[in-house]
C-alpha cells in the first residue's frame, strides 16, 4: 500500500473508511428500529380506530334494531287498536241493525193492523150502504104498496 501524505498509512484511511460505516449502518438501523417502531404505533392506532368504529357500528345497529323493534311494536298496537275500534263500530251496527229490524217488524205490525182496521172499515161502510139501499128500497116499496 502507497503511504498517504503526512504520515497516514492505507490502513488508517481504510479504518477510517470502516468507522464511518459503521456509523452510517448504526444510524441506518436507528431510523429503520424507529421507523418500525412509528409503523407499530400506527398500526396500534389503525387498530384502536377500528375497534372504535366497530362498536360505534355495533352501537348504531343496535339503536336501529331498538328503533326498528319499536316501530313494529307501534304498528301492531296501532293496528290493534283500529281492529279493537272496528269490532266497536260492528257491534253499534249490529246493535243498530237489530233495532231497525224490530222497528220495521212493529211498523208492518201497524201497517197490517191498519190495513185491517181499513178493511174493516170498509166493510163496515158497505154494510151500512147496503143497509141504506135496502131501507131506500124497503121505503121505495111501502110507497108503491100505498099506491
């Protein structure tokens, strides 16, 4: 090997050389054990985030499911209540039904009774005509038998 200017061997120079390797891989692997260990932090964050999100989500679905389950609970008393008030509807109709019934019953018992006490009627002034005819005719005959 060639002696350097001012007294330095190769080796110097090559040792030289070495350290400062040596320097630059230790400084290499710091930044890589620090950037593997900021990619950890971070992937230990992503997870947190995610745990976070997943319960968020878990705690969303469920309040929908309440929300859900208590709009159908809604809905099936609202519809009871409409089946309960058209039950109630009916029975007044029957009932009303019913009583329309018996009056119409009592009004053609009237109507018949009428019907009958018109005939009778009826009846009653034929005879008392035909009653009158026969006085006229018996009083027609006694003035001709006077004749």
């Amino acid at each position: 090997m060639k002696a350097e200017p001012g007294g330095s061997s190769g080796f110097e120079h090559l040792g030289e050389r070495v350290a400062a390797a040596e320097r630059r891989l230790r400084e290499a692997a710091q930044r890589a054990t620090e950037a593997s260990e900021r990619a950890e932090a971070e992937i230990r964050a992503l997870e947190a985030d995610l745990e976070r999100q997943r319960a968020e989500a878990d705690q969303d679905l469920e309040r929908l499911r309440l929300a859900h389950e208590e709009d159908l609970q809604q809905a099936r008393e609202a519809k009871e209540q409409a089946i309960a008030t058209a039950e109630e509807r009916l029975t007044e109709i029957e009932a009303q039904a019913d009583a329309a019934e018996r009056r119409i019953e009592a009004a053609e018992a009237r109507a018949a009774a009428a019907e009958k006490a018109v005939a009778d009627e009826r009846a009653r002034a034929r005879e008392g005509a035909a009653a009158w005819l026969r006085e006229q005719l018996d009083s027609i005959r006694r003035e001709a038998e006077r004749r």
